[in-house]
C-alpha cells in the first residue's frame, strides 16, 4: 500500500472517531416540550456565543472569547466584508472561522448559499472542511433543532451539499478555483485558513504572487452583483514581516485609510452614492495571547491563566514566543548573524585585560528586562562571562550579583560595576547598596553618566566584532539568560519591537573596556632634555 493510500485511510479513519464522539458529545432532552424548544432556540440564537457553547460541545470545553464573539457580530452584520483575523496560535480560528460562523450564517440567518474553504493544501483544506460535514451529519442537537441537513458528496473530496442547496467546498492554496466560478451559484463566504508557510517568507516572487492570488483569483469568485454577499476571511498568526499575512495586512490597513479620508472628504451627494453603493468593509482583526509581558493577562482567560502564559514565556525562546503569540515580527539575524554566535570556554578571570560588568535597568519595577552582563577582554577578543537578563525588580537583579560576587569571589579581581542611566541612578544604586547592608559589605557599583549615541547606533556598533569573531558567549555556563541574550541580539533590528536591553548592556561593557586598555596599552617615551648651543 502507497504511503498516500495509508494516510488517506488513517484521514478515514481519525474522521469516523471524530463523528463517533460528535454524536456521543451532543445527546440532547428527548423529551423536551416543543414550545420549550422553540424558546431554548431563540435564546440560543439571539447570542452567537450560546448558540456555540451549547451546539458543539466538543469544542467549547471553555466559554467563548471576547473576541470570537465580536468576530462572529462583525461577520453576520456585514454581508460585504474583507476581515483579516491575526489570532495567536491556539486561539481556535479554524473552530469558528471555519465551522461555528458559516453554520451560524447557515442555520439560523439563512445567510449562506455558497462557502469556498481554502487551506494550505488540497488535504488540509479538505479536513478542515470535514468539521462541517461531521457536525451536518453526526450532531443529535443541530439535526434535532434544524433537521436533517447531509445531502451527498464527501468532505474527502472536498465539495458537498446540504438538502436544501448549500454547497461546501474546499481548495489547496494556489489552486485553480475557476470551477467554483462557473456553477449557478458563487461563492458568498469564503475563508483562506492558515496557508502561511516559513518556508517561503524569503522568497518574494511567491509572496507577491499568493497575495494577487488572493486578490486576483479567490476575490473574483464571488458574484459581480451589486447585491451580491462578499464575505471573505483570512485567518493565520503574523510571524514574519514579509508573510503572507503581514502583506495582507498592510494592503487592508491601506485599503481602510484610504476609505476613511474619502468619507471625510466627501460632505455632498457623492458620500450618500457611495453608502448606497455598499462599499466593501475591511477590518483586521489582531488579538495576541496577552494584553502584556508585564502582568501577562491573558485575551482569553477562561482558557489559560495568566501564570500559564508566564511559564510559557520562560519555557521558550523569545523570538518564538514574539512570533507565534504577539505578532512580533524578529527576523533572525537581521544585523547580528546566527554563524557569528560564537562560544569559548572563559580565562580564568585574572588573566584578562580588563573586566566590567554593565548594568541596563529600567525605571519601571518589572516593566522590562533588567540586564546585568559581565565581559572581560583580552587583546582583541570579548568574553561574554556571566549574564542575568530577567523580568524582575531591580533588587532581584542585586541578589544575582552579590550571590556571583560571593560564587565567583569577584572581590579578588579589578571589576569595575556600572549602571547605565542619567537619573534616578541613586535609586537605583541603593538597591544594590540596600543588599549590601544585608550581607555586610558593598559592591563598588557607580553610574556611567558619560553621554551616548542614539540607542539603536550604539547596539549597531558591535556587529562589526561579531562580524570579525571578537564575540565569544560562555560554553561552559549556558544559562537561559545568557540564550536569552542571544535571542535579543538575534532580534535586534531598527523598527522591531523586541526588546534590548541585554545589547545594549553588552555595549555599555564593551565600551568602557576598550576605553580602558586603550589607556594601559599607551606608552610614552621619556629623554633627558637637550640645550643646543649654536
């Protein structure tokens, strides 16, 4: 047997376990009174929400968000909408883009004739698709609120029907679609489900291509009538600035504006034809899995806590967190390159140049990352030795670096201890101080009060040492700080939202450490004065 026949046998097989437990997950009251019923409905119906939780059970094992919700209203209030949806991962896009929406519009608004499913492949389209038809056939409490619906044809092959004429179908991304153009009926839902692909964010002829696709080709599915529905919904993370999603977005934000200023420009007879007309709506639609990395409320509570997300954050690389949960776009090695990440095991710390740890600690308490890195140089190479890099309190920062002082016994070696900043630097050095009066002694930690170029330059500057392999990372204590500084190096880029606090500590280091040897490596030759007589 093909390996294509085993997996479209195991696609078989998984689907009738699916049904098996639709049908088990949705028994209902047989002996529920009709006018009861028909009062359960309508309250039911009058709320998207409800209507969801109680008919697919299987899916809401927690209650909708916010956000599905408000998606849902914007969808069925809109017969002409253009929606982009940049949900996080996990965020159940497929659930109610894909199935709980269109058999909402179906079932109870009668609003759907006609739904186009286009998924990443012609398979993944196809068991995406299967969620309709499972729920159509095997669901006791749609088929005993709205009867039966099944009529023929197979999700497997991506196209079937309902008893009273609705057609479902399903296409890979890049596909031809004329075939859905040339029925009686068009198109009047269509969804483009998660086809962004990492693989092909750098080629731009693909990207530019899939999106004249999506304009072009799956656009000009739906009827040219001018009453005709046009509900179209693209649904996928934005992990990378040159995705699919991301240039998708970018047209619909300009798509938007340019809406906006025609409508505050026209104050005559012009602006009443055009809402006669029924413009199309677009609307993007980005909800990240927390409304902040400093108390990591989650968008969606009623499915994962605040201290879960937290735990993930710190379970994984920053970057992969930014990406796939916030949005973030981090293009790895933008201006610091991964085969320019380099390791060593460190001198024994008498045997450097110079030594200096370099402290970046914001004004907020936990708001950013507090950055402590010690580097030590010798002759042209910089070692990057211990690192604390955290979303902590800044007298958490003071219990790491008076515990390494005492590990290390950094009181045997000529470190100097700076803190970078201008202000609130006496705040900021009693933190330090007050840990010292704990422990009866105190770390000689002072302000770096020279002046500095504009943030994003200085971090800039150092590309150039790891470009020539200056830069060495400890081998022999691989910590999450020291990766996560990595990470933000790997991040670093203008414009990006990432954060840097690690660089730009890493360049206050290096900095006052060149300074440093430059002073001891300069000799001065001195000679007994000469008077010439003439």
């Amino acid at each position: 047997m093909s390996i294509d026949n085993r997996k479209y046998l195991k696609l078989l097989s998984d689907y009738d376990k699916h049904c098996a437990m639709i049908a088990q997950a949705t028994e209902f009251d047989i002996h529920e009174k009709p006018e009861a019923k028909l009062a359960r409905v309508r309250k039911q119906e009058a709320n998207y929400g409800d209507w969801f939780e109680y008919n697919f059970p299987n899916f809401a094992k927690k209650k909708c968000a916010w956000f599905h919700i408000w998606l849902a209203k914007l969808i069925i209030n809109n017969r002409r909408i253009r929606c982009l949806a940049e949900w996080f991962r996990s965020a159940a896009k497929s659930v109610h883009i894909d199935m709980g929406i269109p058999l909402y519009l179906y079932l109870v608004k009668n609003d759907l004739r006609f739904m186009l499913l286009i998924g990443e492949t012609e398979s993944k389209a196809a068991a995406l698709l299967s969620g309709i038809q499972s729920q159509l056939q095997h669901n006791k409490r749609l088929r005993n609120d709205y009867g039966e619906k099944f009529h023929h044809g197979n999700w497997a092959e991506g196209d079937f029907t309902t008893t009273d004429g609705v057609r479902f179908m399903s296409l890979g991304f890049m596909q031809n679609p004329r075939g859905a153009r040339e029925q009686g009926e068009r198109p009047d839902y269509i969804v483009v489900d998660d086809v962004d692909s990492k693989r092909h964010v750098n080629n731009d002829r693909m990207m530019r291509e899939a999106i004249d696709f999506i304009t072009e080709d799956v656009w000009g599915c739906f009827d040219t009538d001018e009453d005709a529905t046009e509900r179209f919904i693209y649904a996928n993370n934005n992990f990378h600035k040159n995705s699919i999603t991301n240039r998708l977005k970018e047209y619909f934000v300009s798509v938007k504006q340019r809406q906006k200023e025609e409508r505050r420009g026209v104050r005559t007879r012009a602006r009443g034809n055009l809402d006669k007309a029924g413009s199309i709506k677009y609307e993007v639609s980005t909800v990240c899995a927390v409304k902040s990395l400093v108390t990591f409320e989650p968008n969606w509570p009623e499915k994962a806590s605040a201290e879960y997300w937290r735990e993930k954050f710190e379970n994984m690389p920053y970057r992969s967190f930014m990406r796939e949960y916030m949005h973030v776009h981090i293009e790895d090695g933008a201006i610091f390159k991964y085969e320019d990440i380099l390791y060593c095991v460190p001198h024994r710390l008498k045997e450097y140049d110079a030594l200096c740890l370099y402290g970046d600690l914001s004004y907020k308490d936990k708001g950013d990352y507090k950055a402590l890195v010690m580097v030590g140089k010798k002759d042209k190479e910089f070692h990057i030795i211990l690192t604390y890099l955290r979303r902590k309190s800044r007298a958490d920062a003071a219990i790491w670096l008076y515990d390494r002082y005492e590990k290390h016994k950094l009181d045997k070696h000529n470190i100097r201890y700076l803190i970078e900043g201008l202000f609130a630097m006496d705040e900021f050095i009693s933190d330090f101080d007050t840990e010292g009066e704990k422990r009866g002694y105190y770390i000689p930690v002072v302000a770096d009060k020279r002046p500095k170029a504009e943030k994003f330059d200085r971090i800039e500057s150092l590309a150039g040492h790891f470009e020539r392999h200056n830069v060495y990372f400890n081998e022999s204590l691989k910590t999450e700080d020291q990766q996560r500084l990595i990470d933000q190096f790997l991040a670093f880029e203008k414009g990006s939202q990432a954060n840097d606090d690690g660089p730009d500590a890493t360049h206050g280091a290096i900095a006052y450490l060149n300074k440093r040897t430059r002073k001891q490596k300069t000799s001065y030759a001195f000679c007994e004065r000469v008077n010439n007589h003439f």
